[in-house]
C-alpha cells in the first residue's frame, strides 16, 4: 500500500538533532521546498524529544507537508504524527500499523535488498528506502547500494526513497534512475544557506517533471 500522504515527489530530509536551531532550520528548508520531515535523534531526552517533535509536526502542518518519526512508535503515536520510519532493528511493521492506523506512512530502511524490499513491500510499507549510495558522513559505514537498484525496484509500485550522502551534485543521477525522494541530511542541515540548499533539491524534481 501507498499512504495517501505521501502525493509529491521531492526533498526528504531528516533532522540532525539535538540542536538549538532547530526548528529555524526545519522551517528554512520547508520554505525551500522540502516535501517529508523525518525527525531522527537518537538521544534519551524524551522530554526534549516529544516537545520537539510536536513542534515539527505543527510546523509541518503548516507547511502542508507529512511530518514522520525515526523508529520511535510510541512517539510517533503520542505526537500525532504522520507515520514512521523504520530501520532493521527498529520493530515489527504490523505493530506499528496496529498502533499508528491504515492511513499512516510506514518508511523502512531496505539498504541495499532488493529482497528485503520485496518482502517488506509484501508487508504493507508506505515506502521503500535505499542506500548508501553514496559515502555518507552521517553513517561513514553503512553498505553501499547501487543506483541500478532504484530502477530494479520499480516494479514493488510503491515510492522509493534514496539516501546517503546524496548532494545537489550528485541528486541528479538519483531521481533519472527513479527516485522518488532524495532523503538528506548534512547536504541541508550543514548547508550555510539551508533555504537555498533546500532549493537546489527542490529544483532537481522540477527539471526531471
């Protein structure tokens, strides 16, 4: 299945928390384009965790855009947010459709398996993330994934997200090989101008539309 929100293609980043600016800089690259929010901090502040991420899920609704959870269900839940994304080690995706509804987003993180993506597509994902395809600063060791893989990925019909160390540069490749999101994070959050860096992504969907 395909969650209903997930309607346009585009920027997806991912939050590099914790950080002070953080909403400020959320908001910059919402104005520049940005079309899914993923919060991630793997932190143990919950107090911390759940205001800020109700924060985002109210400056994502303004935004119109879907706002979602790294591997945290009960977060997810308790903020009211969009959906979920999780990795392999971050539980079962039928408990978090049971705890979350039919209509959520339920990302998961398929690396560099097309079998696991063909497994977990049968399962009822929202959408099927790939990577590394590129070295990735914010994790310097994760399997390298081939751009051919979003192409052998189509036919599972559901919207396929690239990460890993994907910049303005190297985006391009990515979305003509069918990406339907560019996840990012230091290629926005590191950026001096995160508006405009926001933008340059942005502006790669609207040269492949």
């Amino acid at each position: 299945m395909t969650s209903a929100l997930l309607r346009h293609r585009g920027l997806y980043i991912i939050t590099d928390g914790p950080r002070d600016d953080l909403l400020d800089k959320v908001a910059q690259a919402l104005a520049g384009g940005a079309k899914l929010l993923q919060y991630r901090d793997k932190s143990a502040e919950s107090s911390r965790r759940s205001h800020e991420a109700g924060a985002l899920k109210d400056l994502c609704t303004a935004y119109g855009v879907p706002m979602i959870v790294n591997d945290d269900i009960a977060l997810a839940h308790a903020i009211g947010a969009d959906g979920v994304h999780l990795g392999a080690s971050d539980g079962e995706l039928a408990a978090a459709r049971a705890t979350l509804g039919p209509g959520a987003i339920i990302g998961v993180s398929c690396y560099n398996s097309l079998d696991r993506a063909r497994e977990l597509a049968a399962a009822g994902a929202d959408y099927l993330a790939f990577g590394a395809f590129f070295p990735s600063p914010t994790k310097p060791h994760a399997p390298r994934a081939p751009i051919e893989l979003l192409r052998q990925s189509a036919a599972l019909g559901l919207p396929r997200v690239a990460i890993g160390g994907i910049t303005p540069d190297n985006g391009a490749s990515l979305v003509q090989a069918g990406a339907d999101y560019l996840a990012v994070i230091s290629a926005v959050f590191g950026a001096a101008d995160v508006r405009a860096a926001a933008q340059r992504f942005t502006d790669l969907y609207s040269v492949a539309d």
